[in-house]
C-alpha cells in the first residue's frame, strides 16, 4: 500500500510557489518538501486542514491511496 502526495499538482493547477504555500500553511520549506517527496511518515490534521484552507480542497484532493502490486489482502 502506497499513499501518494498530491500537493504538487495542486500547487501548479494553483500556479502557487512552494514558497507562498509554505508560508500559507505555516511550515518550513524543508517539512514542505517532505510532504511533497511522500517522505513524511505522519500528518497532523491541523496540518492537513491548513494545507485543504490554501489549497482550497479536500482532504482527499491531497493524498491518494494506491494498492500494493501483490494483489488483495
């Protein structure tokens, strides 16, 4: 199972810059780059909340499940 960030395509449907929308959502560049690389292991809802008020979406505009190439479990 995968959970794929979706903030990049968000941010140029937007043609907003990582810069703006970092200090939008009130985060630092590098935690900004985390989120968007799919590096994060966690995301706080005050953070997700934040991120769908700049963005002006859903949560589920943001991350996307993605199944597993195994199949079913």
């Amino acid at each position: 199972m995968a959970i794929v960030v979706e903030i990049d395509v968000l941010l140029a449907k937007r043609k907003m810059s990582v810069g703006d929308f970092a200090d939008a959502i009130g985060l630092s560049l590098a935690n900004v780059s985390v989120l968007k690389n799919g590096r994060a292991k966690a995301v706080r809802f005050s953070t997700l909340n934040a991120i769908c008020e700049a963005l002006a979406c859903q949560p589920g505009d943001v991350l996307r499940w993605v199944p597993d190439d195994g199949g079913a479990r």
